[in-house]
C-alpha cells in the first residue's frame, strides 16, 4: 500500500473543494434547506451500540458479509455508524460503509454521508476532500462519487457537488485500498489540500473537540488613522480549527477576533493589513475579513472579523493596529493578546 501521500486517479483533474461559488457543476444541487446554524469543526456526534433490550438510539454496526473480491480484505466489522463530524462550514455524517469494487480503480470502499450546509451560501464539496487514515497512518483519498440517479455509472462523478444555503446531499464515495484494510481500527477524514483534516474513529468513543479556545485581548477602544481618524475597540478573541468556510493550514490554527470600528470622519479606510496578527517579531495581515468591505456612516459603528493564522511553532505573539497617515499624527496602536496553549 502507497502509505506516503492520498491515492488519486491519474487523469483527475484537481478542483477546489469546499469552496463557495455561485457557479460550477451544478451537480447534486439540493434544495432541502433547514435553519442556519454556526459553523463548526467540532466533532457533533456519534453512533451508540443499541441496548439488548431494544430501547435507546439505533445505531447500526457495518457488516463484514463478503459481497464481491474487495470482501477478502477489507473488513469493516465493528464499524459504527452513523457518526457526525463538522468541517468547513459542512456537517458530514457517515451513515454507511461497505467493500466495493469499482471497474476502474479495483477494491475499495464505500463511504456513503449525508452533508449539510450549515453555511447561507452555496457550498461545493469534491470527492478528494474524503478520505479514511488507516491504523499506520496513510491517507486513502476518495477519487469520485456515485451517481444517485443514475446507478449504472458506477463511481464516476469526479466534479464537485454543490449542496444548497442551509440544505443537504447524500453521496457515496469511492476510496481505492490497496491490500487489507480493518475499518474499525481506521479514521475518516475530511480535508482540502494542505488544510488541517477533521478526523473521526470510525468505533469506539468520538472524542470531544478542545476548540475553540478563548484568546485573551485587550478591550479598551483606542484611535487609529487612515484618510480619517477612528476608534477601534477589540470585543473578544478565540484559537479555533475554522471559521465558517476558512479552514487552518497543516501546521497552524486560526486567531479570530472580533473588532468594531467607529469612522471619526468619512472615508476611515479598513481593510485586512489594519490590525495585524505580530508572529516572533513578524505582523502578518488577515487571511480573511467578513465583512469584505466597510460602508460606515459618518457617526455610526460596524462590527467585523478578522481571521489570522498563527502557526502552531510560534514563540511570542502580540497584535498591532496600524495608522497609515504621511503626517504620523496617530501613532500605531499594540496589543498584548495571550493565546493558550493548543491541547497535548
């Protein structure tokens, strides 16, 4: 078995999973919409073993039963579903799991999830953001979807799936497995490229989720300058995995701070190098912004997020408001932030 990168058909071509568009493949477009809710990567939930008297939650335990030549290796005895688990805005629940063979791409698995925007906006998910880590670690990346309306096609949808504001899709995914592969002692992840995964055992206990943590910020309102003066007030601030669809880079985790900002005069300019996150000495601007841009009244107040990313190797960490004016009439403003540390 390939046990140093995810498994991906030759010619796939690569796309971008998760990300929301009005656009592309129009594929799968759900309409089922239910209320709003914040998004999380929290672990939400998990499958229990149903009491042998009957009563208590169902919950189904996958079968092994051989159904064709992937049975004889892969083995997803003692598996337990459905299970839940959020990511980028997304609620993926696993509701089944079986070997399968696909005529292309040999055994494999299947992974059938049912996945909620949790988001009011369109969503994409793409099959290569699937995917199971198995007992020594390797990564097995989905390489397409089924085709629910059509079950002859097999395994052949490879473009995103886009999943309607507040509703869902059910889509099964195909994993190719090279060799045997126990289910139960395995993980199913949920990733894009070179983003932190969402991991969740596939049996026994799900654990609970440390994020989000809360990020110490001064909260007294200090005066920057750009075109115009205004006031800025750091109202709170959290370590976390995501925000809504901003998912942490491998190797980092997300500082979101929530600010409100008070224009002086019009034209107070804004925008994501304003306020910077300062890593061993180095500011770094936001990676996101929501709003994306500010309309404030003259006499009036907005509030917004900035999004940061702080590697998890950092040493010291501070914030800095800057004032861009050729006169240096305000000067800069920092900020003493104390960050926890992240869970052992």
């Amino acid at each position: 078995m390939n046990r140093s990168k995810w498994h991906a058909r030759a010619a796939l071509v690569a796309v971008l999973a998760l990300s929301v568009t009005g656009l592309g493949a129009g594929c799968g477009l759900s309409d089922d919409a239910g209320e709003t809710k914040e998004a999380s990567a929290d672990v939400v939930g998990e499958g229990t073993t149903v009491p042998a008297d009957g009563g208590g939650g169902a919950v189904t335990t996958a079968s092994s039963t051989p159904d064709d030549e992937a049975s004889g290796s892969i083995d997803v005895s003692g598996v337990e579903v459905p299970r839940t688990v959020g990511y980028g805005g997304f609620e993926f629940t696993l509701d089944a799991v079986e070997p399968s063979t696909d005529e292309l791409q040999g055994p494999g698995v299947a992974l059938t999830l049912t996945v909620r925007n949790l988001i009011n906006e369109i969503g994409e998910l793409s099959p290569e953001t699937i995917g199971i880590k198995d007992a020594d670690g390797a990564r097995l990346q989905a390489v397409a979807f089924d085709e629910p309306n059509n079950p002859d096609l097999g395994y052949s949808m490879t473009m995103p799936v886009e999943v309607a504001p507040n509703g869902k899709a059910t889509r099964t995914a195909f994993v190719p497995v090279e060799g045997e592969l126990k289910l139960a002692d395995a993980t199913l992840l949920i990733a894009e490229d070179q983003k932190l995964p969402a991991e969740l055992p596939l049996s026994g206990e799900v654990p609970e989720s440390a994020f989000p943590l809360p990020v110490t910020v001064p909260t007294d309102t200090v005066t920057l300058e750009g075109n115009y003066e205004f006031s800025l007030t750091l109202k709170s601030a959290e370590l976390t995995e995501e925000d809504q669809r901003v998912r942490a880079s491998e190797g980092t985790h997300l500082v979101v701070v929530q600010m409100r900002i008070e224009p002086k005069g019009p034209n107070a300019y804004f925008d994501d190098n304003t306020v910077r996150l300062v890593v061993d000495g180095t500011p770094y601007g936001a990676v996101h912004q929501d709003p994306s841009s500010l309309n404030i009244i003259t006499g009036g107040a907005d509030d917004l997020v900035e999004v940061y990313e702080l590697p998890d190797d950092y040493k010291e960490v501070s914030m800095l408001g800057t004032s861009d004016n050729i006169f240096g009439t305000v000067p800069d403003q920092p900020f003493a932030i104390t960050v926890p540390p992240l869970p052992s």
